[in-house]
C-alpha cells in the first residue's frame, strides 16, 4: 500500500471511531513532546531550537516505536503553552539546563487591577500586552513561535503516512484567568469578587475558539485540541463550576463545532462528577481524552455511545511499568470501552521517561484485531 493511502486509512479508522462506527481495530494515537528528544538521544535544548528540530525529532520518534495511526499534535514550541497557562516557562538551554525539560512557572503576573483594565481596552488588545510585557519580557525572543521560520508540518507527517489532528489549542477564561493570577489568587477572586471575574470571562470568551477552529480547518486539521485542567470539577464545588467553567466550556466547544471540526477534549485531573453534562454536546461529535484521574470505565458507563473516549495509558506505567503490564491495560482499555467509539493513547503525555519497548507495547495492543 502506498503512503497516501495508508495516511487515508488511518484517518479514516479515526473519524470512524469519533462516529460510533464498526472499525476493523481500534485506533492507537500517539501524544508526545519530550519523549522524542530522549528516545532520539537528542539533547532537550537543541530538540526546542526551531520548528524544523521539533518536528523532525517527532518523526523520528514515531519512526522507533514502530507505528500508531496518528499523532495528536505534530510539532510543540514550550513558549506556546504561555498562550494557555497564562504564564511563564522556562527553556532548557536558556533558563535551565540543557538536558532538562521545561517546566510552567506559576507566578502573580496579571493583578485584580488588570481586571478593569481587560474591561476598558478589552481582551485582544490587553493579552498582546499582557504577553509581550509579562510573558515574555526576559524571553529568548529567537525561541517565540512568531519569530520562528514556519514549517509545513502537515506535509511532513503525511510524507510518513501520518494523520496530524490538531494545529492550535483552545482554552478557557478559566484557565487563563486562573494561570495569570496563580491559583490561590484566581481562587480568592472567586470568592471575593465573583461578578467582576463574570464581567472579565465574558469579555475573553469570544476570543478563544472561533479564530484558532477556522486556522485550523482552512490548514486541513480535522481537530481543535480543547483543554481543561483547574476547570476540573474536583478542583471547586458544584455551584462554582455552573458559574464560571460550564458556560464557558459549552460555549468553546459549540462554537469549534460550528467550524466544522471535532473538540478534543484534553480533560486532566477529576471530572467525574460532571461527566453526565456532557450528554448536552451533539452525539458521535467529539472526542474526550482522559488523563487517568478520571475513571474512564465510569466514563463510558455514564456517555455510552454518546462520546468517542480516548486514553488512558497512565504515564507511570510508561516509565516504571513493564511491556506486559502496559499490553494488558491496553488490551482491556480496548476489550471494555472498544472496540466503536475509542481511540488507544496515552493519559495526556507520553511522559519524557517513558520507555520505548512500553509505548511499543501500547502500539502492539490496537494492532491486534
């Protein structure tokens, strides 16, 4: 079979999957960054450098496990997660050593003040700034997303026969908040000045999704990637996740739907507890991948064949289990959420530990029908 072709079919085995559709086996989709520069022996520092080392240590990577049907997102910059977290990171090579990986530093950038000042100049013009003087003030400007020399990265997965599904990332008025603040900030204005937060999430909302779903359909992407971490229902009470995640969420979700792509839900930590909410969603039209903190067996009781699931191979099986332990999990992840309706991967990340005989024996168990 040629390389178009085989491309095809794995997309095809997806969509199907997404649709509640008999597949002739369930998909293996593989999500990594980090990974790729240690199962590549590529050094972290030179692995971030450009667009064209990511994404070619990515390929490489893909290469040595030795399979899968997809790729989740086919390149990564740890500057772009600032335009989710709301906040700093530091590089290796730059702020940390070269071998280590980046890491989110949480801190107070925005203050309660930059409340009004979002609701004066609004969100665009106030996250430009936000970014530019806060962000990415002691940044290395060489390594920011909009200085880098763009790639077709599309093209380059799909020379090897591999489906990209996601482009660009879509958060929340939440997690935005909630990074630029920190979490015991952000928690506080929860509670002390909840309408002025309302009045500020309002104001960001219809700014996430719309323009990131349209770059990525006219791109050719069939996927925007739709994040949710301190949204979890485990992190705040009933009352507060009705008031300022649920209608935001809904909100960000329908309107990549209106785009004409299907959300993945990228739900870390806990949503146990609101699972059945999301019923509300059209049927056989989205993707929930699940991070292993969320019990997805429960999950599949309460959607059904409401929501493709995706998941959960859990990182420490990864690094510190062994291949028959990571087959079997594997195998009852596809014998009891599959074989319509599931998508083999990873709990979030493959962890940048993971050893590669274990993600071989993740591959290994969608491959067997």
């Amino acid at each position: 079979m040629d390389v178009a072709s085989i491309f095809e079919e794995r997309k095809t085995r997806i969509l199907r999957a997404v649709s509640f559709e008999r597949p002739d086996r369930v998909p293996v989709v593989l999500e990594y960054a980090g990974f790729a520069a240690l199962v590549t022996d590529t050094p972290m520092a030179e692995f971030v450098s450009t667009p064209a080392s990511v994404t070619q240590t990515m390929i490489e990577a893909f290469r040595r496990v030795g399979g899968g049907d997809a790729i989740n997102y086919g390149s990564f910059s740890p500057y772009g997660l600032s335009y989710s977290f709301g906040a700093k990171v530091r590089v290796p090579g730059i702020d940390l050593p070269p071998d280590e990986i980046w890491q989110v530093l949480e801190s107070e950038l925005m203050t309660r003040e930059d409340y009004d000042r979002i609701l004066d100049i609004g969100w665009k013009a106030f996250f430009q700034e936000f970014l530019s003087s806060r962000v990415f003030d002691d940044a290395e400007p060489g390594l920011l997303p909009e200085n880098q020399e763009g790639i077709d990265v599309l093209g380059l997965w799909a020379e090897q026969g591999v489906p990209v599904l996601s482009g660009g990332d879509v958060t929340s008025p939440f997690e935005l908040l909630c990074g630029g603040r920190s979490l015991e900030k952000f928690f506080m204005d929860l509670v002390e000045i909840p309408d002025k937060v309302v009045a500020v999430m309002d104001e960001i909302v219809p700014h996430l999704a719309r323009n990131t779903a349209e770059k990525n359909f006219e791109r050719g992407y069939p996927v925007a990637w739709v994040g949710g971490w301190r949204t979890a229902p485990s992190m705040i009470s009933s009352e507060m996740w009705e008031r300022f995640v649920w209608p935001y969420f809904r909100c960000i979700v329908n309107e990549v739907l209106d785009s004409g792509l299907i959300p993945l839900l990228h739900l870390d930590s806990n949503w146990k507890r609101e699972l059945g909410r999301f019923r509300e969603f059209p049927k056989g039209k989205i993707i929930m991948a699940l991070d292993g903190d969320t019990d997805i067996f429960r999950a599949k009781d309460i959607l059904g064949r409401h929501m493709c699931l995706m998941g959960d191979v859990p990182a420490s099986l990864f690094a510190f289990g062994s291949p028959e332990e990571v087959y079997n999990y594997s195998r009852r992840l596809i014998r009891e959420i599959g074989p319509e309706g599931f998508i083999l991967q990873s709990g979030c990340d493959i962890p940048a530990n993971a050893k590669i005989e274990n993600v071989q024996a993740m591959v290994a168990a969608a491959m067997e029908k």
